[in-house]
C-alpha cells in the first residue's frame, strides 16, 4: 500500500509468486521455466487488469 500519482491510499504493488512443480522423467530445462514463467505472465488476468506495478516472482525448481 502506498500513495497513487494523485496522492490517494491505494495497492500501488502486487507481487505474484506462482509454483509449478513436474513430475516424470521429460521435465522442462531452467530455459524452459523462464519461457514458460513469461507467457504466463503475459496471458496473466491480474497482471493485464489493475493499475499497479504487478511484479512475477516465480518459483522455479529447477530440474
């Protein structure tokens, strides 16, 4: 929470942290992550709706 551009009380940032764990013998390499982690983040209805800084945060195991 902060002051918007106008001065007003608002949410002035939103971090998203999403976890997606793979199970089997294909899982994605760490390229694969951040390319899947970025088309998510472009497709993403919060990112893509509010007025805010939204910031994306993935969690990424790594194989």
């Amino acid at each position: 929470m902060g002051k918007d551009s106008s001065g007003k009380l608002a949410m002035t940032r939103v971090t998203l942290r999403p976890r997606a764990d793979f199970a089997g013998e294909k899982r994605p390499t760490a390229d694969d992550l951040v390319a899947m982690h970025h088309e998510a983040h472009e497709q993403c209805f919060i990112a893509n709706s509010v007025k805010t800084d939204v910031r994306y945060e993935p969690i990424m195991n790594t194989p």
